[in-house]
C-alpha cells in the first residue's frame, strides 16, 4: 500500500508541476518556497476557499456563469469543464456543497487547496450520489485567484439517502 501512495504522491506532483517541491508527511502538501514561507497564510486560505464555495454556489443556483466565473479563463480546464457544467445542468437538479476545505501550499505561480465535495441527485435520471477528495489548483488572474485545474483523488459513492 505504501508504495501505492508513493506513486500518487509522485504523479499529483509531477502532474501539478511542483516536482521541485517537497511533499508533506500526508503525500500532499507542497513545501513553501524561500518566496512565500513568510507569508501570512491566512489571507490565501481563505481567498482560495472563497472561490471554492463561489463554485459551489454556482452549481447549487445552476448558473453557468457564476461556476465558470471562478475559472481562470485560460485554463485547459475551462472549455470542456464549461461544457460538461452546461449538460449538468439541462439533465440534473443538484446539491452541491463542501464538507472539507484544507488549504495546501502554494509557489510562485499555483497555489493548491484540497476540498472534499458532496453531490446529491435532487432530480433527473440515473446519478450516483458521491463524495469526492479533490485538489484543486488555483492560479491568479488579474490579481484573483481562479481555479486552474482539478485533481481527482478518491470518488466514494454515496448510498441512496
């Protein structure tokens, strides 16, 4: 099992571009840069999980452009994320919230958050209910922080409440 995790560790950081960085004892956390360790990191966590519960706000209101409007518009991510939050949207009624919100690191151009999500089927055709254990990174735009990109880490399925 531990060589397992190792090689997740070693793909989410390769993947986030942050191999250069040390990993924290969880396998997740990215070591600070000379830049940033004095940094208060305060003002980031709670930047960062605005934007996750703005996220999270714009599924729960089915609103495209709030959703969207917390990704960096020139993410890869952005276009078939987009599209996949406008299907969503014509199929389902869902419940989108945040059971946990762990700020993660940050260097000199992303910043990693990891969010543990709930999704409930409230209407529409076949759904399985999950949990989901994310990392979510953010870069800035225009001085915001956005979201970048996503990282799946575990998907457990919900029994039918």
């Amino acid at each position: 099992m531990k060589l397992k995790q190792s090689s997740v560790r070693l793909t989410i950081a390769l993947a986030l571009g942050l191999a250069t960085h040390c990993c924290d004892p969880t396998g997740i956390g990215v070591a600070l840069n000379a830049a940033h360790a004095e940094e208060s990191t305060e003002g980031i966590e709670a930047e960062l999980r605005a934007v996750v519960e703005a996220n999270l706000e714009g599924v729960a209101k089915e609103d495209v452009d709030a959703a969207m409007g917390t990704f960096h518009s020139q993410s890869p991510s952005y276009l078939p994320t987009k599209q996949a939050t406008e299907q969503l949207f014509k199929l389902y009624d869902v419940e989108a919230s945040l059971d946990e919100y762990h700020y993660v690191g940050r260097d000199e151009t992303y910043a990693i958050a990891r969010v543990v999500q709930r999704v409930v089927k409230i209407k529409g055709p076949a759904f399985k209910n999950n949990s989901m254990d994310t990392l979510w990174v953010f870069r800035q735009e225009e001085g915001k922080w956005k979201l970048w990109t996503m990282a799946t880490l575990t998907i457990k399925f919900l029994e039918e409440e």
